[in-house]
C-alpha cells in the first residue's frame, strides 16, 4: 500500500478490521472470506507522531509496524547519484527507441541535444526536470517552437 498517511481515518477504521480478522467481503457478495495475507505499506510521513497525535489510528500502526525498513533520502547518499541518472537515461533511451519518436524530440545535432541536457541538469535542481517549449536550434541561440 502506498501512502498509508494519507489514508482517511474512516477507511484506516475497515483497514484494522480487516487485519485483525483477517476477513473480507468482496463487493456485491453476502458472505465473507478468510483470508491469509501480509501488508507491505509505505510512507514519507511520521506515521508514528501521527498515531500520537491523533492524525493516524495508533492501533492501526502498531499492527502494521511489525518490522519496520527504513528508506535514506537521496540527500543521504549523494554517491549513488551518478548511477541513478545513468539507469534512466539508458531506461529513457530504450523507450525512445522502442516507440521510434526519437526523430521527433531533436531534429538537430547531437552538440545541440548536448547542450538542451546541460542546460537542464542546471536547472533541475531547483526543480523538475523537463524539456523546454522552445528547443535550441542552433549554436547561436535561435530557438524554435516545440
């Protein structure tokens, strides 16, 4: 499950039910069905200020609490930066293959697709990464409609 911290408190309620059961009810049925099944949840929130607080059921996260892995941000371990930017460039450059639009993005030189990707490694992190509306055209700074 992703972001259980943003589960609504009514809907974390039928959640602890289910757990505690381990029973459900699938939807236009009258009976219900025993179920045997392990919960794999996922966060970016404090679930457990959150279940002090009063924001998350606290019965709810000490059931789903039972082994606990935690995650470091990428800010944690800038190292694995190089790598990661590598896989999705490969990633992104087998796609772009695969559905044969690569035509379609830089109609130039590979200098120029350079250059579009430097300029955006500047300013990505500030913010997302993306392709300008306006593509670099030449080396003297003329720009085209994208």
């Amino acid at each position: 499950m992703d972001e259980i911290g943003e589960m609504p408190l009514g809907l974390q309620s039928k959640l602890l039910r289910f757990v505690e059961c381990g029973e459900l009810q699938r939807v236009g049925d009258n009976e219900t069905v025993k179920v045997d099944v392990r919960i794999i949840a996922a966060t970016h929130q404090a679930l457990a200020q959150q279940a002090q607080n009063g924001g998350f059921r606290a019965d709810l996260y000490y059931r789903l609490a039972v082994f606990l892995i935690r995650t470091p941000s990428l800010a944690e371990h800038t190292e694995d930066l190089p790598l990661l930017v590598n896989h999705f460039l490969a990633r992104m450059g087998r796609e772009l293959r695969s559905s044969g639009s690569t035509r379609k993005l830089w109609p130039s030189s590979p200098a120029t697709t350079g250059r579009a990707m430097s300029g955006n490694s500047n300013t990505c992190w500030n913010g997302p990464l993306f392709w300008p509306a306006k593509r670099p055209s030449s080396p003297r700074g003329r720009s085209t409609s994208g």
